[in-house]
C-alpha cells in the first residue's frame, strides 16, 4: 500500500481543474480531498462525523485529536492512498507522520505543484473568471502566499527524508 500526498492551491475550478482531474496513473488510487470527505464523510451519520460538524457548523476550528482519525475516514488499504489538499500545516503534517509510523505506513511521495509565476498565474485567474478575480487580484495574491507560507515549512521538513518533488504549478498533468 502506498500513500501520497499532493500539495497545489486550489484557486478555482473554472480558472484550474481540480487536482483530481489533472492526475493520470496507472495505480489503482483513493484520492481524499476536501470536496470527497465532506460528501461521503460529513453527510454520514457516524459518530465521528456528527462531532466534526459541531465544530464546522460552530466555526471553529477542528481540535487536534480529530485530525487523523477526520482524514483518514476514507482510507482504503487495498489502494494507493493519496491526500490532495489536506494536512497543509506543519502540525497537522507532524500528527499524520506520527500516526503513519505507529500504523508501519510509508509516505510514498510528496508533491509540490509550486507557483513560479504568480503574475501570469493572477492574469490567468482574471481573465477566465474575471467575476471573482477582476479587482481582487491582491487577495488572490494574499491567499496564495498564505497557502506558501504553510507548505513550504512542510517541504523543507521533508526534504531529504521522504520523495519530494517540487513542480511547476503549470504542470498540466500529475503523474502518479
């Protein structure tokens, strides 16, 4: 069984396919995301979901004990697991790493689909979704470096120890 994580900043699916459509492999693969954990999870009548949404529905922030367990619902140990967008704080990546080597789980691979041109990647946003982005470029541009400013700690504690890759946020497909 193998896990993986995918790091890239979801600016829209109108501007940018989600990180699920881009991949291609040949692997049989579990893909958990966001959008899939609060539609097969959060919809659920599992005790765990109910306590989850108190917190979503309260605002608040989900506590530390319900990381893993919140992540994980949709693990599948017949497949090779991957986490699109999720545990993007280093605390929260400290937790998972803990939790995968008390359970003998390896972390595969990593990637990072990093904006080199934050520029040309804001102009693009503008011009396919002029709606939302046209006059709200220095937000777009405040979130991007926010979602940076929180992986690239991540990337720097795995370097050297897990397969990271860093790549080109352009990069059209995500080869698994």
């Amino acid at each position: 069984m193998k896990t993986g994580i995918i790091y890239r900043y979801d600016i829209s699916s109108v501007v940018f396919p989600r990180i699920s459509e881009m991949i291609v492999s040949e692997q049989n693969l579990n893909l958990i995301d966001g959008q899939r954990l609060r539609q097969e999870f959060l919809n659920g009548k599992s005790e765990l979901a109910k306590e989850i949404n108190k917190f979503v529905d309260n605002g608040d922030l989900i506590p530390i004990e319900y990381w893993v367990p919140f992540f994980t619902a949709l693990w599948d140990s017949n497949r090779t697991n991957v986490f699109c967008g999720l545990i993007t704080h280093i605390d929260q990546f400290k937790e998972f790493e803990k939790h995968f080597i008390d359970n003998d789980i390896s972390i595969d691979f990593i990637k990072y689909f990093k904006i080199n041109d934050l520029e040309s990647v804001v102009e693009l946003a503008v011009e396919k979704y002029a709606k939302v982005f046209k006059d709200n470029e220095e937000h777009l541009i405040k979130r991007i470096k926010q979602f940076e400013e929180r992986i690239e700690p991540i990337c720097e504690y795995v370097d050297g120890k897990y397969n990271l890759e860093v790549l080109d946020y352009m990069t059209s497909e995500i080869e698994i």
